[in-house]
C-alpha cells in the first residue's frame, strides 16, 4: 500500500472524529483566515478547537481528549492552567485588580527584578511578544552601533518582524531566501544568514562584513530549526567575534529561557550576551515578553534621551500588564523554588522519550534521528524533535539538516506523523515537542507504545527504511 493511502485514510479517520471542529473550522473560515489566527495552529487538514485544557491534556468539542506535547507553544512547563498561576489571579480579580489600568502597577517590578537577578542584566523592558522582543533587540543593537547588518542563523526562527524574515523555513540549496513580501528593499541585503553551530562560516561572514554588522541574534538552543543545541565553542566564538568587531550579541531566549534551570540557557554556557530576549515561559500563560541587558543599550529607549538619540522602543498598550505581570511572576517564582524538582523530571522524561523513540523506529528499521539531548552543557533537557531521515547521518547538528527536505522527511513528519498520534491520543509538534512537569511516566510510556503501534503500521505500506 503506498504512503498517499496511508496519508488519505487518516485523513479520513481524523475528519470521522472531529465533526464539531471541521464544522466550526468551515464557519470560522468565513471571517478568519483558514479558520485562525496562527498559522502553526492551522494544521492541515483542519485544526481541533479545544474545549478545556488542563494538565498533560487537552479536550476538543468533540470530546477528544489528547496528551498534549506543544504545552501552548512551549509555555506550560507545569502543564496547562497551573494552580498556582490561577489561585494568584483569581485572587487579584477578586480583589478588583486584573484588567488594564494605563499606570505602572506593582507587580512589575517583581517580575524585572527578578529576571535581572536570574540573568545579571542591568536592565529590562517588557512587551507583549517575542516578535516585538526580537525586533525591538534589533532596533536597539542598529542604533548602538551605527551599523545596518543583522547576522542570524538558518532555520533561526526569532518570530514575524521585518528584520528576521530570511532563512527562516525554507530550504533550498541552503536558508537564502526572504520569507515574507511586503518588506522594505533593502530588507534581503541587511540580513545575513549563517549556518548553525558552523565557527568557518561565522568567521567568514565577520571577516567579509564584520564593520556593518550591527548583531548577531541566535538561539543557544534552536527551537523550530529542530531542536538542537549550540556548541560552546561556537557561542564562545561568537561572543569573541561581536566583542571584537563592535557587534552586539542577542541570545534569544523566547523558548530556552526557564526551560531547562531557573534562568536563561545562557548563564549554563556561562556566556553574557550585550542583549536577552525572553518571552512565552516568563508570563506564565500570559502575553509577556522582555528584552534585557546593558544599560548603555537598553537606555536608548529612555524618553529623557533627546529625540535623534531615542529608539522608539516605546512600549504598547498591553504592555506590562498588571495580571500578566502577575502571572509571570508567580510562575517563574514558583518554576525557581521546585526546580530541584522539575528540571531533572522533565530532564528524565525527555530521555526516556527519545531515546525509547530511536530505539523503537530504529528495531523496525526506519531511519529516526531524536534532537534535544543535552550536549553537556545542560543536564537536563525536556525538549524533543523526531527527524525522519533519509540519509544516513550521525548526528543532526544545524537546522541545515533537519530543515533540507533531501535530508529530513518533513512531509512524513508534518502530514502523516502527526495524525496517526493524534488517532492514538496525542497532540505534537515538531515531531514530539516539549515535556512538562503536569505530564507522567505512564503517560510517556504510553506515547511510547502508540510510536510502536504506528511502526508496526508503516511496514505495511512503501514508507521507506534503512
Ligand atoms: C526563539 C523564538 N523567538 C521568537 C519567537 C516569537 O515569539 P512570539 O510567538 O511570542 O511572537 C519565537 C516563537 O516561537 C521563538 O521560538
């Protein structure tokens, strides 16, 4: 049987299961754009629209339920709606606090506290996204050194904003291309994209322009790009090159940042960054996000500054905002007093589930590659990608690989991968996604065995294998 049969019956298997949401899916498609707001929630051939959300789970209208493994975009490192975070803002509401109040609020200074004190930046300033965080680190690190070039990763994923669109999906012969229209001109010439984890093509790139890059922004531990790790040696490097050609370094947090110790990834690989971006785990479930660190950077968007010195880093309306303030610091407060517990939970889950994952694909013959096992600099990761591959290769190290579709079956992954888990109770992303404290051995032992149960199936139709 071939591989499109396969793909077509589980299509038909999911739309058999999902009435209500394919239905709600076709109206809402009337006013919003393929029936939503995000285009990673849009899965094809429709998304399901959930109902409640607690813990390891999620319940659609239908009345599915699935343990969850995107855990809200990587967010819910305690699982969804965590007590603690609820208890504090019903309490706040109850008291009359909550909504938007236009003053400064005093939860605020909690929460930047303390992330300067997890982080030793001199100073922070929150927004609402991490494509605002990334944009406005960027507009900082232009207007601090004068220079015009922005050096990024491919496969870097650093959200939707003009001065990161480039070689962030898509892959041809390498990560070369502009991903968005209606960007200025010059757009394509003032971002310049290098490989992951390659030191030869960082240098290169410094040697040929390192007097107009104004930064370099990167993941210690890339995200979409598959899940894989920095080498120290190459953040080493990095920080080198910046500090010697006048560049300013942005390790971008959005993801890594509270998700493998209480703080950022950056103080495991003992490195200081001029500029942090932090976002999703630090509102706890609200929209928050922050870019932190020098203070001769940051105060460059101080209104005492004159009008040709300010960058317009001005903040919005919801910034700030007095519940997500307190979300985020409940949250974090509470991620730093477990950690001795959750980390090395997590930590133990993630291995348990990758390696189990290899190890099943590979009995049955396919070609599977986990990424998210720590590389010495962290203990403990709770991170997981799966990589249907088909080369034979040994390690994954750059998003070079994982996104170059003669390399990884992205396809098999994205269309065929993800609904059979979700025919056996499981929502992932990115091939598996991301643990949290809510979820249990069991539960992981049981995604365990659908793996097993979906490798069975495969032998049966002309999916190909080692
Ligand atoms: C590393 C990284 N940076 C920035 C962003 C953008 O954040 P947001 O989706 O909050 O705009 C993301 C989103 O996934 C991300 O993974």
């Amino acid at each position: 049987m071939t591989r499109k049969e396969l793909q077509h019956d589980l299509i038909n298997d999911y739309k058999a299961n999902n009435p209500k949401s394919f239905k709600l899916f076709q109206k809402n498609s009337d006013c919003l754009i393929k029936g939503g707001s995000h285009n990673a929630r849009l899965f094809s051939p429709f998304p399901f629209y959930d109902a409640q959300c607690s813990g390891s789970k999620v319940k659609d209208i239908d009345g599915n339920t699935y343990i969850d493994f995107w855990q809200g975009h990587y967010v819910n490192i305690l699982g969804h709606n965590p007590e603690p975070v609820l208890s504090a803002l019903i309490k706040y509401m109850q008291q009359g606090g909550g909504l938007q109040t236009g003053f400064p609020g005093t939860h605020q200074g909690e929460l930047a506290r303390f992330i300067i004190k997890c982080t030793g930046a001199d100073r922070i300033r929150f927004t609402t996204s991490g494509t605002l965080a990334t944009m406005y680190a960027i507009m900082l690190s232009r207007a601090f050194t004068g220079k015009d070039l922005v050096l990024k990763v491919g496969g870097g994923w650093h959200g939707s904003q003009p001065f990161v669109l480039k070689g962030t999906f898509t892959y041809d012969k390498g990560f070369n291309y502009l991903e968005s229209r209606g960007l200025l001109p010059e757009t394509d010439k003032i971002i310049h994209v290098i490989r992951f984890n390659d030191i030869n093509d960082l240098e290169e790139k410094f040697k040929k322009n390192g007097d107009r890059i104004s930064c370099f922004i990167i993941e210690a531990c890339i995200g979409v790009g598959g899940f894989i790790f920095a080498s120290k040696e190459y953040l080493k490097r990095a920080r080198e090159l910046c500090t010697s050609h006048g560049a300013l370094l942005i390790i971008d947090e959005v993801i890594s940042g509270f998700r493998f110790h209480p703080g950022g990834l950056q103080s495991l690989y003992g490195m200081k960054p001029d500029l942090t971006v932090f976002g999703k785990v630090i509102g706890g479930g609200m929209p928050v996000s922050a870019v932190c660190g020098r203070e001769d950077v940051m105060s460059q968007c101080s209104p005492d500054r004159d009008p040709d010195e300010l960058v317009q880093f001005n903040g919005g309306t919801y910034s700030a905002h007095p519940a997500s303030m307190l979300a985020g610091y409940t949250f974090i407060t509470y991620l730093k007093e477990h950690a001795k517990e959750i980390y090395p939970k997590i930590g133990r889950l993630g291995k348990i589930a990758r390696e189990g994952i290899e190890e099943i694909f590979t009995t049955h013959g396919f070609n599977v590659r986990c990424t998210g096992h720590p590389n010495g600099v962290t203990e403990y990761s709770s991170l997981l990608g799966v990589h249907f591959l088909k080369d034979t290769i040994d390690r994954l190290d750059s998003p070079d690989q994982a996104w170059n579709p003669e390399i990884c079956d992205i396809e098999l992954r994205e269309e065929i991968f993800k609904l059979e888990m979700l025919k056996e109770g499981f929502h992932i992303m990115h091939g598996y996604g991301g643990i949290s404290a809510a979820h249990t051995e069991e539960e992981i032992q049981a995604s365990l065995d659908a793996v097993e149960r979906i490798a069975l199936r495969w032998k049966k139709y002309n999916i190909p294998r080692s």
